[in-house]
C-alpha cells in the first residue's frame, strides 16, 4: 500500500530532527566565526528599511556576509553533509529501506518494480537533490575554487534549481496517483505503508 502525504512528511520531520540533532552536538565543539551573522543581517536590514543604506548597499553588504558566512562554516557544513548521506542513504540501505522515522510510522522505500528495499546506488539517485546532497557539494567545492564574484550567482541558481526540483516532487508526491515525487521516478523507487 502507498504511503500518503503526511506519513511521509512526518517521517520526514523525524528523520531531519535526528540529523540536525546529531550535528549540532558533533559541530558544536567546532570553531565557529559567524556567531553574529544573524545579529548583522538583522542589523542590516534594519538600516535597509531605515533608508539608511541603498538598494545596492544592501545587496553588496547582504553578499559580503552570505560569502564570508558560507567561507566560516565550510567543516560544519561538511559534516552535516556527511551525516545527511550516511543517514539518509547508507543507514537506510542497511536497515532495508527504512530510516529511524520511517520505522516509526511503518513506511519503507522499495523498487518499484520489485517491491523489494532498493540497491545503495538508487539511494543515492532518489537523495541527492531531494536532500540538498548535491547543492551542498556544489557549494562546498565552489567555496573553495572561485571568488565571491562568481559564487554568489552560482550559489542562487543552484538554489533556485534545488527549490524548483523539491516543489515539483512534492506536488507529484501529492497528487500523482502511485505518490511517486520527482526523486522516486529518477530513481525507481516508492515509499510503501507496511502492514503490521
């Protein structure tokens, strides 16, 4: 039997909350320099709405932080990372289809064809965009390889492409009749409801 919507959701949630549980215990100990970005964007946008600062102020200061932000950040992001990937694709290929929250609510990703839980490498197919996997490494190598100019635009479209892909496999999840989103029918895989 199909999964619905808010099975898949929840479990979801859950799965997101352990991961970003996790990582915030392992990053906490990690030096950390951008403690007072929310506290600048915020004043940022505060001498922005003020009138204080022009459009292009703004824009050019807002960049300035997105870019220094993303530099300071780079050994949190990449544990994150690889937290995301060993849950989300590795504990769940081992644990046969299911990660802690899909146990919960008794769902199972399985082949499509087989109803069997799928091979790694169709974990990996159906987890990379959907889970941010491939926008993170992008950034993370661009980070490293180009200057502000150039990653700043780069970091948006990858954005704007990730958000696109997620809304069109979450309107697919919703009303497509078998609930397969985007990422399933790239990867031939399903999320079935077990039977108890």
């Amino acid at each position: 039997m199909k999964a619905s919507f808010l099975e898949r959701i929840g479990a979801y949630i859950i799965d997101t909350l352990i991961v970003s549980v996790i990582a915030s215990l392992i990053c906490y100990s990690l030096p950390n320099t951008d403690i007072n970005v929310e506290n600048t964007i915020s004043s940022l946008s505060q001498r922005y709405t003020a009138g204080e600062i022009t459009t292009d102020e703004f824009y050019s200061e807002y960049n300035d932080l997105l870019y220094q932000n993303q530099k300071d950040t780079l050994i949190s992001t990449g544990v994150s990372l690889a937290l995301t990937i060993g849950y989300f694709v590795v504990f769940q290929y081992m644990n046969k289809g299911q990660t802690l929250g899909k146990k919960l609510l008794n769902l199972r990703v399985v082949d499509k064809e087989t109803k069997k839980p799928t091979t790694i490498v169709k974990g990996i197919i159906r987890s990379v965009i959907v889970l941010g996997i491939a926008s993170t490494t992008i950034s993370l190598i661009l980070i490293n390889i180009v200057n502000k100019k150039t990653y700043i635009p780069c970091y948006f479209t990858i954005s704007i492409i990730e958000t696109i892909f997620i809304i069109v496999s979450l309107i697919l999840v919703i009303f497509k009749e078998d609930s397969r989103g985007l990422h399933d029918l790239m990867a031939g895989t399903m999320v079935i409801k077990e039977r108890r």
